[in-house]
C-alpha cells in the first residue's frame, strides 16, 4: 500500500434527514436509501483497497431525536443487520462495531455478535459501524479500564504513555484515522474518534449522504493523496 493512500477512512454520514425533506418526503426515508448507500460504498472501498472503513451510524448524542425516528432507525438497523451477512460474504468484508452497545436491546446486541462472529475470517477490509458512539465517551470509559488497571497492579504509572492508552480504546486493534469524510455541507467533527483522528486528513462534501457516491470516495482519496502529510515534522 503507497504511503499516500489512506488504510483507515472514516466518514460522518450526514444529511439523511435533511435530504429527504428537501424532497418533501419523511426524514425516515432519507435513512432507508442512506443505508443503501452504505452497501454501494463498501464494495467500492473494499474494491479500490482500503483496510479500514469506518462509518458514524448513531451516536450518544442521536438519542435526543424525536423518539418515532429513534425507534426507525432502531428497526432499520436490525433489517440490515440481517441483510448483510451476504454483502460481506462476497466481498470478503470483516464486520465490526464500535461504541456502548448496552444501550439497545438484546434482539440487536444478538446480531451484532452473531454477524462479528460469522465475519471474522475476512481480510479483504474491516468495515465498523460506530453505534451509540461518542470520542468522549470513549476517552473516559478508556481512562476508567486504566485506572482499574493501575489499581489492581497490573499497570505502573510510570509505564503509561499515549501507545498503552491506546490499547484501552474500541479502536485497540486498527490504525488510525488517515482520512475523515463528512457530508452534508457541516465541517466538525461532532464527538467523531476523537483520539483517532488526530492527524488526520478532512474532506467535506456538500452533498448530502443518500446523494455520495463511488466517485465521491475517489475524489477524496484524490485529494488526500495531494495533500502533504508531516505530522508535525518538515
């Protein structure tokens, strides 16, 4: 793999919502065809090479939405859970999820377990789904396991740097960020892998999600490869 392709993209899949009221249709189907177009970019990730490919699905802060889209978007991840076991099959993708799963209900952890599970031979790439996720919610439950560690000896203060804190994260066994997408025309981070995107590399897009595309991606990746990356050095 170059040096100047990205191993790990991570894109904030904004706009479902918003694109669809703009055709004057409910909120709910912006994230149906939203969730189509998660299938469309995983198979081209996976097709151009890149290892990692992590997508913000729900985050802490989504459960302030209005409780009738909630309970939609909880049914309709449980379809495409269903539904993906074939998906990752034929592209040899690696499932995984990030975030405090203890938020939703059996029926849903059971899934995800299960799809982890049936995946977990897959090399071609590792495609995480952020859910019920937040960067800082993640930093503390990370610095809670450490402590817990130092307490009962098993970690030596003086031995903690930014490398072991590092295997107390979700992401304790992937790379970090090289490159972070958003749509939808807002430029943050909105509480998205914090620690992991520290230098990474940001490309935002107007267009909202249901409208991104393979050759969206590409043009990312195209400007990423044109950027210059020193991390903190000349």
């Amino acid at each position: 793999m170059a040096e100047n392709f990205p191993k790990h993209v991570a894109i904030i899949m904004d706009g479902n919502g918003r694109w669809a009221t703009s055709l004057g249709k409910k909120r709910t189907y912006g994230h149906y065809v939203g969730s189509l177009v998660v299938d469309k970019i995983t198979k081209a990730a996976a097709n151009i090479g890149i290892k990692y490919l992590t997508l913000y699905t729900f985050s802490t802060e989504n459960w302030k939405r209005p409780k009738s889209e909630v309970r939609y978007l909880m049914a309709l991840l449980k379809t495409q859970l269903r539904k993906k076991e074939v998906l990752f099959r034929e592209n040899d993708v690696q499932f995984r999820v990030i975030g405090d799963l203890s938020a939703f209900d059996d029926r849903i952890v059971t899934m995800i377990k299960d799809l982890i599970g049936k995946t977990e031979n897959n090399k071609r790439m590792r495609l995480t789904l952020a859910l019920n996720y937040g960067g800082k919610h993640e930093i503390v439950q990370a610095a809670k396991r450490l402590c817990e560690d130092v307490k009962k000896g098993n970690v030596d203060v003086c031995d903690i740097d930014e490398g072991l804190f590092e295997n107390y994260l979700y992401t304790f066994d992937m790379p970090d960020v090289d490159l972070l997408i958003r749509t939808g025309g807002e430029k943050r981070i909105s509480n998205f892998l914090l620690w992991q995107s520290s230098y990474a590399e940001f490309v935002f897009f107007d267009k909202y999600w249901p409208e991104f595309t393979e050759e969206d991606l590409l043009r990312a990746i195209d400007e990423f490869k044109r950027r210059k990356r020193r991390f903190g050095g000349l």
